[in-house]
C-alpha cells in the first residue's frame, strides 16, 4: 500500500484534478471523433482512458524537464503561438502517456521514499 501512496499518490489532488480534466478532454475528442467515424474497436477506447488517468504524470515530467532547463525564467511571446505550442505540448503528453508517466511515477516513488513524506 506504501508503494501506491508514494506513486499515484505523490501529487497534489489540485495537480492531479486539472491534468486530469484536460486528459478527460482529450479523450472525449478522440472516442467522438473514432466513434463517428465508425470505428467501435474497444481496445482503442481503453487505451484513451488509460491516458486520462496517466497524463497528470506525463505532464508532471514534462513541467519538471522544462523547469529545470528553463529556470525561473521569464520570456514573452506571442500568446497565439503561445497557446498553439502549449496545445502541442499537452497532445504529446497525452499521446505518449503510457510511456513518460512511469519515469514521474519512478521519481515520484524515490522521491517520497527519500524524504518519508508518506509514513506507514
């Protein structure tokens, strides 16, 4: 049970809840747009949802990279290719989930582990 705490369990509900309502947002567009177009495959569909609930990590390790590369630094850009590259970024994480989302839920694990944030 330590295990799940320290993984699943490692960010905070608020983090989770908005990468998770963005993740439900892209599934509901893809199983639509699957759906209409007349492909029922359910295999498909498990892996969207899947997605869902892995893209909160994904985008967690994602954050951590361009945080550590970038700093806390500030750069201003054009909001349009702000938001188109920032939509980009979020399609990338969603997309390859099943992939990045167990390196944030490794590090997450260690993490916890190291400082003892979650007791048993």
């Amino acid at each position: 049970m330590s295990f799940i705490k320290k993984t699943f369990g490692g960010l905070s509900a608020s983090y989770y809840l908005r990468h998770l309502f963005f993740g439900a947002i892209f599934t509901a567009l893809f199983i639509a747009l699957m759906y209409s177009g007349g492909d029922k495959r359910i295999f498909s569909y498990i892996i969207f949802i899947a997605n869902t609930f892995l893209y909160p990590y994904s985008r967690f390790v994602y954050e951590s990279i361009v945080d550590f590369i970038f700093g806390n630094n500030v750069f201003f850009v054009n909001a349009l290719f702000l938001l188109v590259a920032k939509f980009i970024t979020m399609l990338l994480c969603y997309g390859f989930a099943f992939i990045i989302a167990p390196l944030g839920l490794l590090y997450l694990y260690f993490y916890h582990t190291k400082n003892k944030t979650f007791d048993e």
